[in-house]
C-alpha cells in the first residue's frame, strides 16, 4: 500500500521533517509498504533541497541510534 506523509509543523508554522519522519512505524503498522516525501513540501527554493536532505538524513540517523 502505498501513502505519503502528513507534513507535522512546529510552532513557527514551518515544516518539520523530523517530526514528520517519526511517524514511519505508524504508517508501516498500518499495511503501508511505501511513503512517499515530496521535497517541494519543505523546500521553497532549489538553494533549500540540500539543507532538507541534511534533516533528513539527520532524522534517520537519531532514529537508528
């Protein structure tokens, strides 16, 4: 089954990839083999794509440690 992620955002009203990371194990309980995260969510320029690979990255890596 596939889905995308419901974009979480912080108190500022900016959107927060960690947080919106987290809830993969809820989606993978749920049946869902395959999520979908569309950078232009989170990124408003092309200059902002590497910064939001970098969180990403960073989710996952306090994720699995």
């Amino acid at each position: 089954m596939r889905a995308g992620y419901e974009i979480i955002r912080g108190s500022d009203g900016r959107t927060d990839v960690a947080a919106t990371l987290a809830q993969t194990q809820d989606y993978a309980a749920a049946g869902v083999t395959m999520l979908r995260l569309e950078s232009r969510r989170f990124c408003r320029r092309l200059e902002d794509f590497e910064a939001f690979l970098e969180r990403a990255i960073q989710a996952k890596e306090a994720k699995t440690a």
